[in-house]
C-alpha cells in the first residue's frame, strides 16, 4: 500500500490516469481558430462609400504578398491579394448561413468554418464581389 500511495505522489498525471485504466484524451477541440487574421470588431453595416485601405499599414500587411488574405470584420470583407497588380475583395458573409467570421483559405477557395463550405475566389463565384482597384499600397473598394 505504500508503494502505491508512493506511486501516485510521484508519477506524472497522464501515467497515473492510465494505470487506472482511465482515458487520457487529449485536447483535441474542433473549435479551431481561422488561420487569418481577423482585424477588427464585427459589423452587421456594409460600408456605402468608397473605402481606401493602405495596405503597406502593419494590420493589412498580409496583403502585400500575392495570396495574402484577411477577413476585415470591421467591414465585413475579405481581401485576397491576386496578383501584383490585383486585390479582391468579397463581402465576408457566407452565402450559406452568412456566418463571417470563421474563414480560412484553401487553394483557391474560401472555406468556411461552420460547415466547411467552399467559395471560389473568383468574382463570378457565390461571394459577393466588390470592384477593388490596388494603385502601389493604396486599396479602393467600391461597394
Ligand atoms: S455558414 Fe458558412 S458554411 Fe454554413
């Protein structure tokens, strides 16, 4: 008996679970966080004028590199760059149950995280596509 109780003092947590024949589960939460940044709080108002974006700005940096991408919560938009000369820009609602804020990227798809839906990064897909015009840092989206 006191060897066992020696035992239990002594032996790491996990060991001691699994010599009692206790499951030791690992963290394994499916509550992952989106791989991109998000910037900004949440809106439910979509701009009406023209917004202009540095994207040379620390929050946007993201933008500078071509495939770079950020979900900007603060205006319910998701900015992809596409090239040298090319940045989109979709509004950030799902088209399915028009969640916003759980998106990463997948190839050349935005995927949705509450059901893993895939949208195209394409205009002609079921994103709502913004006319966005990159002139060196600075980003205009016309909604
Ligand atoms: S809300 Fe986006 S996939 Fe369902």
């Amino acid at each position: 008996m006191k060897n066992r109780r020696s035992f239990l003092k002594t032996a790491c947590k996990p060991l001691v679970l699994a010599a009692l024949s206790i499951p030791v589960l690992e963290a394994c939460s499916s509550e992952e966080t989106p791989n991109n940044p998000i910037i900004g709080s949440s809106t439910n108002e979509t701009p009406t004028e023209p917004l202009v974006i540095n994207i040379a700005d620390g929050l946007f940096a993201d933008l500078l590199s071509i495939g770079g991408w950020i979900n900007y919560t603060a205006k319910n938009l998701l900015l992809i760059r596409i090239s040298e000369a090319e940045v989109r820009a979709f509004d950030n609602s799902c088209p399915h149950q028009g969640n916003r804020d759980r998106w990463s990227l997948n190839g050349a798809k935005f995927e949705c995280g509450y059901h893993n839906n895939s949208y195209s990064t394409e205009c002609s897909g079921s994103l709502k596509c913004y006319t966005a015009t990159l002139e060196d840092t600075t980003l205009t989206v016309t909604f």
